[in-house]
C-alpha cells in the first residue's frame, strides 16, 4: 500500500502528518469527491503465531467498531469518519482533515503554562456540548485526554479519536476486547471507576473531561506524578489540589466545576453534559467580564501536585481493587510537566496514541515563527473570489457549505491580512451568519460579538458594518431566548440607524421590524403589533407592497394578531400573504408554501377544520414534491393534516397518519427529538379517543420519560406529560397512582416558580 501510495483506488496518501503508537495519519486526497481528507492507517500486524493471531482479530475488530460508532456520530464537535475498510491487510479510516492544535500541543506551545481563562472556558463549552451529544447517542469515549481534544484554527473545538468508545448498551463485547491486555484509557486522565474496573458510563468521561480542563487551566494535571502507580491510586483516594491553588486569578466557577467533575464518586458529579454546559453558561452571565491574556514570568514554576506514597507494607502490585493491566503500567503521555518533550507516545493507547507531528523547533526550542510576506494581489483576488463563491452557496441555502467557505478564508485572510483587517471581518461576519441558519446560535453569537468588538474598533461605532454585526448580535441573543438583552441591543442599534440614516431606510427598517418581533417575545404582543404595523406600511411605501420584505412584516403582524387571539384578521392577513407570494414567488416557493400553512392554522383556530383539512391534504402534497416525503416541513404539514382530521372525529385516521409522522420523524430526527414526542403525543391522544387506554398509557409515559430525560423533571413540556400520564392512568381507573403523580408535578411546578422568582 505504501509503495502504490493509493487505498483502494480513491484515496491517495500525500504526506504523513502524525505517527502514534500503533499506525499512522496521512493527508490523503479523495480522488472521487477532489478533496483532501485524514487517513488514519493501524500498522500491519502479524498474524502467524496464535497470540498475534488473536491479538490480530481483537484489534481488528475494535477498529471495525469504531469506526462504525465514529461514522453514525454528527455533530460539530466531533470529527467527521466518511469511510473505513482494510487494504492490503491494513485497515484504515477516512475522517475530515482538521486545521489546528490539539490541546497538548497547545500547552506544549505555551511552554507548559495554563491557557488563557476565556479560552479554558470557551473550550468547557464546546467539549461539553460535544459530549452531550455522544453521550445523547449512548456512546462513551473513555480516552479524553489533551491529545484527544482539537482546537482548530477558527476556534471550533473537536474531540477526536473515538478509540476505544463503545455504545453504552455494548458491555459484553468491552469486556472481552479488555480482557486482552489493550490498556482502555491514560492515566493521568482516568476516571476512579475505570481504574478500579467498574462498570463504567458517561460520567466516567466527565471524571476525564474535568482531568483536562483541570491541567489547560492550571498547567498540570490533577496528578502530576511520574509514577503510573502513584497516578492511578491518586485518583482513586487522593482528593486533588484545587486549581486556584495553582492560580489564583481562576474563577471561582470554574473551579468549583471542575472539582464537581473531579469527584470520587460518579452520583456526585454533574450527572450530565448538558448540565455542565449550563453551569458554564450561568457561571459566565455571573461572572462577568473573564480575562482573555495572562503573562507569566518566564522562570515561575508551578506548583506541583505532593506525591503519593504506597500504604505501609503494600506493594504497589497487591493494591486491592486495581485490575490486572494496570501492573507495569507506565505513565504515557501527558500534555504538561518536564517529561513533556522525551516521553515516547504511549504504545498502549492504540489508536489515541500522537497522531499529529510536533512543530518544527530552533536550537534554544524556541518555535521558528516564519516572516509573512505580503500578500499578491492574486492571493488577494483569490479569497475574494472564494469569499463571493461563499456567498453564492449562502444565496442557494447550502449554508453548511457555505461556512466551510467562509471559515476556510477567514482563516486564510487573518493569516495574510491580520484578524483587524476588515476583509478578514466580513468572513468572521459571514461565518456568523451561517452558523445562524445552521441552527448553531450560542457558536453565530461568538463570531458576532468578536466581528462587531473588532469593528468598533477599527471602523468606529456608527460605522454601517459595525452597526450589522451589532444588530445580528441581537438577532443571536433572540434566538437563545435572551429576549431582554436582545431588546437592549435593537434599541441601541437603532437609535444611531435613526440619527445616521433615517427612519426610512432599508436597514433601519430591518431594525425595527427584528425590534418588534422580539416585543413579541417578551410578551409586549400590542406594542409589536403595533411597530410591526407601522413598519409593514413603510415597507410598502418605500419598497413596494409585494416586495419580499414588506411580505414578511405583514407575515409577522399576522403571527401577532393570532397571538393576540384575533385570528380573523389574522387569516384573511395570512391568506392575502399567501397569495401575494404565490404572485411573486410561485405556488411552490417555502415561503409561499410557509403562509399557506398559516393559514390553516388559522381555519382550525376559527373551528373550520373541513376547510383546514383540504388546505393541509394540498400542503402536504405540494411539500413532498418541492422536498420530499421526510422534510421537516413536510411532516409539519401532514401532522397539521392529522390534527383536523381528529377535530372532525375521524380517529382511526387520525391514528394511522400520527404513527406514520411519528415513525418518519424517528428516522429522520432522532427518537427524542421534540417533532418526534409531539407526533407520540398524538398518537396516544388518538389511543385515548378510541378507549385504547392502557396502550394510550404506553405512549404518554414514554413521552413523559424522553421529554424528562432531555428537559429536566420541571420543565413545562415534562409537566405536562406527567399531566397526561395522570389522566390516563384515571381512565384506567387507577385514581391513587394518578393522585400521586400529580402531586408529584404539583410540588415540581411550585419548585419552579420559586426558582424563577
């Protein structure tokens, strides 16, 4: 393989960029698709006598399960597998190649001092989103560590090499692959239940997510001994220093996470990512203003960890509860301390060894740091043309696609122009927003408030750019739910596009028209309405009344008229949208296809659920021709079908469609996502209408399980499926379980009331 630098005729090997202990990575190109691609290689293995034989298969087979468990996972924090298989007798796996640092490097960078504070938490949060979705999926990692964990070049954090991750339900086949003898984890980053060969779950990778934020934030790990033995038993029964004893100028927040996440006991840390991501997020609103830069003397040494000694009279190899392979164990990579730059790459880790090539040093180990150059003015045509291809994507609604762009020359222009210059801005700003239409609205924030900082500064604060990245910075916030800190920043915006450009133009029409959806939301629904109605009539006045624009204001004063339970003037406002763009549009454009949806919401909101059901039977059929029978908005429409067939009493119908939808949207969005549960809802409610109670039953309780388990105990959503669980149960005629489980929602509403207060 090597020789033919080609992997089954697709993938060919450029140049290697990493070498662990057991294989290699290649920067490769992808033949078929014309892109360049990681390709991760396992040494060959000898397979003639019967140990290797076994070991052969082992491997083998744990590489085949990764990669499987690697390819199903989709999310941004977690690098993309597009193919795997065996050439030659070596099996390889195809990821996404990633620009940046791992965490170890960049310790390793920073000459072993901790990270800058708003880096350690910015990095909390992605990992812990990151985690939260694997963890979502029932996988475990079981190996995070600072090798393990990528920053890339435009801040977006990865956790890689799901090594030895396994699904959560697969304990069997774990237990015999580390019957082998193959190490699970690294020491220094290994949980007390993984030592001690317990049974291990998600919290056991929070135990070794707070080991790295623990050392990225202080610049050791919690353990920082030479001993594998020392380690091991350290983590096991030796509470860790506390990180501000390290440095001092750590928040206190964080330290107080990380030591959660540091606890013996699994029941005693956060119980789940998400958990820990909203600590973060509490924890930095508290907090406020985090330092972004802290210097150190270049001779100050921290402090370390004091070492740990053996019981009297116990060698290290009888020390109960520690299994087999820990004996001989040596301590393996870490990515901070004075072993950093000699320790080999641990040959134990399998596939997590040190995939990614250290920097090129001078003699004094200083990093050589290369002269930039000027950029040509043919670099310069080039990102410009790449930028305007990013564009097109955007304008064609490729928007992932179009942030790969984006992203891609961002990099590439704070490179040759500096991260100040505003053609490096307008990519950052560009970023944001497809971010924004990917559904990533914490990660577009981040970009505007970096874009629109920058922008003050170099342009000044009226500036017109400046002015956009500060309004989509409202737009961000709205749609996180920060209603009020989003009001804050419409206000301000628009009072300077008032002073500068007047209250006619395009964009401080835009202004306010954001403006008064988000009194919507804030539940100011007269004051919106009212702005929403002054800005469609001066839309219509200086664009024109069919123009796009002035048909999504009067779209949303539609919106806030049915808000306000006035859903006559909503309809007929609906329907002459519709029509409208219908006119300028098409019949089938989404936003054309958007309003006709309105309005059947309108029909059956007036109780004109025959006219709604023909309304729903066009839509659903329109949709599935314009984007097919799974779409998102497809389903919508089908399960608006179902819901006027059921307010005409046709419920074996409606039965039938609300498990169809159901079973789609399983597929397709995951069995816990909301669209999911609302279609399970309503196939229990039809259960219930035709007296199928005990089958009705089934339904809401799962309903009631997923949205707890995804929500929180007392959460509106969870409260009311409790709420339907109870009522079923009192059709069955089971009255005191129902009376217990409603007291039960009682007491958690009144909990959430008080803490609201």
């Amino acid at each position: 393989m090597a020789d033919s630098r080609l992997i089954q005729g697709r993938y060919r090997l450029l140049d290697r960029i990493g070498r662990g202990g057991m294989g290699e990575v290649w920067r490769a190109k992808d033949e078929s698709l014309g892109r360049h691609v990681a390709v991760k290689c396992l040494k060959p293995l000898n397979d003639r006598d019967r140990t290797g034989h076994t070991f052969a298969r082992v491997l083998r087979e744990r590489f085949r399960r990764e990669a499987r468990v690697a390819a199903a996972l989709q999310h941004r924090g977690v690098t993309v597998v597009h193919d795997f298989g065996e050439a030659d007798g070596v099996l390889y796996l195809v990821m996404e190649l990633l620009e940046g640092r791992n965490l170890s490097q960049l310790l390793e960078d920073n000459r072993g001092h901790p990270l800058a504070v708003a880096d350690v938490v910015d990095i909390a949060g992605q990992g812990a989103a990151a985690l939260a979705y694997t963890h979502r999926q029932g996988i475990v990692h079981r190996d995070l560590k600072p090798a393990n964990i990528m920053r890339l070049t435009d801040g977006t954090v990865k956790i890689c090499d799901f090594g030895i991750a396994r699904l959560g339900r697969d304990i069997g086949l774990t237990s015999r692959l580390t019957g082998t003898g193959i190490a699970m984890g690294t020491p220094h980053y290994m949980s007390p239940e993984q030592i001690g060969g317990d049974r291990i779950d998600h919290r056991s990778d929070l135990y070794s997510f707070g080991c790295v934020l623990y050392e990225i934030a202080t610049g050791v790990p919690p353990f920082d001994l030479d001993d594998a033995w020392a380690v091991l038993v350290g983590h096991r029964d030796t509470p860790p220093d506390p990180p501000r004893h390290h440095r001092a100028e750590l928040p206190g927040y964080v330290e107080r996470i990380i030591l959660d996440l540091l606890a013996k006991e699994p029941d005693d840390r956060p119980q789940d990512a998400g958990e820990l991501g909203h600590r973060l997020e509490a924890g930095r609103a508290v907090s406020g203003h985090v330092p972004t830069v802290v210097s150190y003397p270049a001779a100050r040494a921290l402090p370390a960890a004091p070492a740990l000694r053996p019981r009297p009279g116990r060698g290290p190899s009888r020390e109960p509860g520690m299994p087999s392979w820990t004996r001989g164990m040596t301590t393996g990579h870490k990515a901070a301390g004075a072993g950093l730059r000699i320790t080999p790459p641990d040959p134990s880790a399998g596939l997590s060894g040190e995939w990614i090539a250290r920097p090129v040093t001078g003699p004094a180990e200083e990093p050589v740091v290369p002269q930039r150059p000027a950029p040509s003015p043919e670099v310069l045509a080039g990102l410009a043309g790449r930028h305007d291809a990013g564009l097109s994507l955007g304008r064609l609604g490729r928007w992932t696609e179009a942030g790969e762009v984006h992203r891609a020359v961002a990099a590439e222009r704070e490179h040759v122009l500096g991260p100040d210059h505003p053609d490096t801005l307008a990519s950052h700003y560009e970023v944001g927003f497809s971010l924004s239409r990917t559904g990533h609205p914490a990660d577009a924030l981040r970009e505007y408030e970096h874009v629109a900082r920058a922008r003050e500064r170099v342009l000044g604060p009226e500036h017109p750019d400046t002015l956009a990245a500060r309004q989509e910075t409202a737009y961000a916030l709205g749609r996180l739910g920060r209603h009020l800190e989003a009001h804050q920043a419409y206000t301000s915006v628009l009072a300077v596009r008032m002073r500068v450009m007047g209250p006619d133009h395009p964009d401080t029409l835009r202004c306010r028209h954001n403006l008064a959806f988000n009194l919507g939301r804030l539940g100011r629904l007269e004051d919106s309405c009212a702005m929403a109605s002054d800005v469609a009539a001066a839309r219509a006045r200086v664009l024109g009344p069919a123009h796009p624009d002035t048909l999504v204001t009067r779209y949303e004063v539609a919106y806030l008229l049915g808000q306000s339970g006035r859903w006559h003037e909503a309809l007929s406002t609906y329907q002459e949208v519709a029509e409208a763009r219908a006119q300028a549009l098409g019949r089938g454009h989404p936003d054309t296809l958007a309003a006709r949806y309105e309005v059947g919401i309108s029909l059956g909101r007036l109780g004109r659920s025959a006219e709604a059901l023909t309304l729903y039977r066009a839509l659903a059929d329109d949709r599935t021709r314009v984007h097919g029978p799974a779409h998102p908005e497809t389903l919508r429409a089908r399960h608006g079908l179902g819901v006027n067939l059921g307010r005409l009493g046709r419920w074996e119908e409606v039965l039938a469609e609300a498990r169809d939808v159901c079973a789609i949207r399983e597929r397709a969005l995951g069995p816990d996502h909301p669209d999911t549960l609302v279609s399970r809802r309503e196939v229990a409610v039809s259960l219930g209408w035709l007296g199928r109670w005990a089958e009705a039953l089934l339904e809401y309780r799962h309903v009631a399980d997923a949205r707890t388990r995804v929500l929180g105990a007392g959460h509106p959503d969870a409260l009311a499926s409790r709420d339907d669980e109870a009522h079923c149960l009192e059709q069955l005629g089971r009255g005191q379980e129902a009376v217990e489980l409603y007291r039960k929602v009682a007491v958690l509403r009144q909990q959430g009331a008080a803490d609201g207060r």
